[in-house]
C-alpha cells in the first residue's frame, strides 16, 4: 500500500503544487543564469526552486550535499502524509536510489584540495558524496533499523529502490519503507558531459519548448532536479492504524537490455519485458491499464524505442491507453526520475486525468505507427477496470529497465 507522498521538483515544493503545475501544464525549465553557464554548450536546466535554507536546519546544510537535503525534505513530506505511523524500528526501513549521489560535493571537494590542501576538506565529506548518503540520514532520522539499502542504476535508480521496498514488506522483513530517490547534478561538469555525448537539448533561446517527448523536433533532454518519496505499508499495517491508501503497489518489472552502455536497445525488447513482468507481477492483465508515465526524456532513438515497446507488451489495447511523459515538463531528474513519476502516476490514476506532455505539436511518424495515444492535453481516463492500473517506465544508461505497476486500492 502507499501510504504517503513527497516531492520538490522544478514545478513545485510539495506533492500538491507539482501535480498541479503537472496538469496545468507548466514548464520547470529555464535558462541558467549563473555565469558558469555561459561558457557551456547547453545553457538551460529545470532546477528545484524551492529555498532548502528555510526547509532545513543551517547544521544539516553544512553537513549535507544538495541531493541528501532534497532527499530529506521529501522524505519527511511522505512522513507526515503517512501520518507519521507509528512502527517498531525493527519493522522500518529506507530503500532511496541516486543515480551519482554527491555530485556537487566531490567536485567542490576536489576544487579545494588542489587549491587549499587536504586540511581544508570537510570531514563530513565522504558521507556528502556517497550514493548512499540520502538512504543513510532518512534512515537515521527516522530510525529504521530493519535495513537501509541504496539503489544505483542511473535513470532507474529510484524505480528500482521502490521495487526493492515492495519486495522488503511482502518478504516479511518490514511492515514500513520509505522509497524513492534524489538527484542534484546541475552543475558544470554533469551538463558539459551529457552535452559532449549529444543527450541534452540544444534549444537555449526556448528553454520551456525544449523538452519534447514523442515530437518530430526533440533534440535531446533536459537537466533536472528534485526528489520524490513514497511510503510503502503492509496492508495490514495500514488497516490496523485505519491509513489513507493512495494507492496499490501492486507490481514490479526488471530487466537489462544487455545492448549498449549508454543507448537503448532500438527494438525496445527488454522495456517491453521489464512492462509484462509488472503485470505479471501485479497479476494483471494489460486490458486494466488505463494510463502510462513514460520514461520518454526526449531523445530521438529513446521515444521511438519505448513506444514501441508499449506496442509490444500491451498490444492492441495499446491506442486506449493515455499515455504521459512529463519530463516534458520537469526535466529529466536521472536517478529521482522514477520517484516523481510514480507520484505523478499514483496522484493520475487517484484523480482519473492523465497530465499532459507539454511541445507536443508534430508527433514522431514511428510514435503514431506504434498506436500508443500521447496528449497534449489533460486528459481523463475510465477506470472501469477493478482494479485499474497504471504504469510507470523508468530506464538507464547501462540498459537497466524497471516498470512499476500501481492499482486503485
């Protein structure tokens, strides 16, 4: 079951304001102005906008790097959606994936040491760039002593940390997890590395029609930020201390392209494996399905590759399906990605209305001969099934694919 809710992202700082920004069709991207920037090739990104200062303790942004204090934030907005359940520490635990973790932190860590000497590192500086520092401090503040695991697969990072929880409760081994992921790398080095691989868009004089999921004229993602953060409960749990459900996690896809590191397999075979193996798991039938957030980042060869792998694994219904790709609005967060858009998902499939993909305006030829059904606009879907269900994709460089599958409760 989830339980609770938590996000700050380039649309908003909670879960209420990014899903509306969503369904109004806001774009979080907007030119960088800080000097840095104006050397580089891509001069554009969908920050968070929210001011951590005012949302978390001076010591802890010290102590912390900007992808743990994103991580924190969120966490605790779940927390408190949950209502703060009450669980014996043995019975919680925290699975939050980050794509690169510290970022920020090793760079600057670095700058120092080659400028000032090692006596001027932080000694805090080892726990800020660990990929497993967002796990660790949510796990500390919360006390979850029945496991604390970090996920670390690129773009799939924070999808695959939610599988692991749902895998934890219905193993026995917690009754409670606090799942999701963060990311925070809008920084020099992380633009001019995805930019020299020709992955980031190029459009710096319209940076809120950049980002174009399924559209003839995309050119690449945009670099986001932000955090996303689930709590995932036991049924029965949940119904002893009488929980809201947001939603069911009903089910979790794997699979590895094995095809290139960097590049999706064209024939979308393994995403398309990673979607049935969710219904599998969720004992569901692709006729439930009645909307879909894809991983869709806007790049040429990803789009077309992923379409075609709804087409494969749902087959004819496929064209029923609304089909959203809100990176179109936020960016694409690497290894948050997979959080926020299983928020953007549970609160859809809540709600009836898929979001929009936003600078839709000329769809890819090979988007329509796949017949999966993308709108520009709003749109409400029947949840005549029982129980409907709705998908999450969430894909990686290195060929990692993980489809989350949610169920009305």
């Amino acid at each position: 079951m989830v339980t609770g809710l938590g996000a700050i992202t380039p649309l908003g700082d909670d879960v209420a304001s990014t899903w509306a920004a969503l369904l109004a069709g806001q774009s979080g991207v907007r030119k960088l102005t800080e000097s840095w920037a104006d050397e580089l090739p891509v001069r554009i990104a969908a920050p968070a906008t929210a001011d951590l200062a005012s949302m978390i303790s001076s010591r802890q942004l010290r102590r912390m790097d900007r992808c743990e204090q994103l991580a924190l934030i969120a966490a605790r907005q779940a927390w408190q959606d949950a209502g703060a359940p009450q669980v014996r520490a043995d019975r919680l635990a925290v699975s939050v994936g980050s794509g690169v973790g510290g970022l920020g932190t090793t760079l600057e860590a670095y700058d120092t040491l080659k400028e000032q000497g090692w006596q001027r590192l932080s000694p805090f500086t080892v726990p800020m760039f660990m990929p497993n520092g967002p796990a660790a401090w949510i796990g500390i503040e919360l006390g979850a002593r029945a496991g604390v695991h970090a996920a670390v697969s690129a773009c799939a990072s924070s999808a695959e940390a939610i599988g692991y929880g749902m895998h934890m409760i219905r193993s026995g081994r917690a009754d409670v997890v606090v799942a999701g992921g963060a990311e925070a790398t809008i920084l020099p080095f992380a633009i001019a590395s995805f930019a020299v691989m020709r992955a980031l868009s190029v459009r710096n004089d319209d940076p809120e029609r950049a980002s174009r999921p399924f559209d003839k004229a995309r050119d690449g993602f945009v670099l986001g930020e932000g955090a996303g953060m689930i709590v995932l409960e036991s049924a029965g749990h949940a119904a002893r201390r009488g929980a809201v459900v947001h939603a069911v996690a009903a089910g979790v896809g794997y699979s590895a392209d094995a095809y290139h590191v960097a590049q999706t397999a064209p024939d979308g075979a393994g995403s398309a494996q990673a979607i049935q193996r969710a219904l599998a798991d969720a004992g569901a039938q692709p006729e439930q399905v009645v909307h879909i957030n894809a991983h869709a980042t806007s790049t040429p060869a990803g789009d077309v590759a992923e379409a075609m792998a709804i087409q494969r694994a749902i087959g004819a219904p496929a064209s029923r399906i609304t089909v959203s790709a809100t990176k179109s609005m936020t960016g694409h967060l690497l290894g948050g990605a997979g959080a926020v858009e299983s928020i953007a998902t549970i609160c859809a499939l809540r709600q009836s209305v898929a979001p929009p993909t936003i600078n839709l305006e000329d769809p890819d030829d090979e988007i329509i001969s796949a017949g999966i059904h993308v709108s520009a606009k709003p749109c409400e879907f029947r949840t005549a099934s029982n129980p409907a269900v709705a998908l999450n994709n969430s894909f990686g460089f290195g060929g990692h694919n993980v489809t989350l599958a949610f169920m009305t409760p």
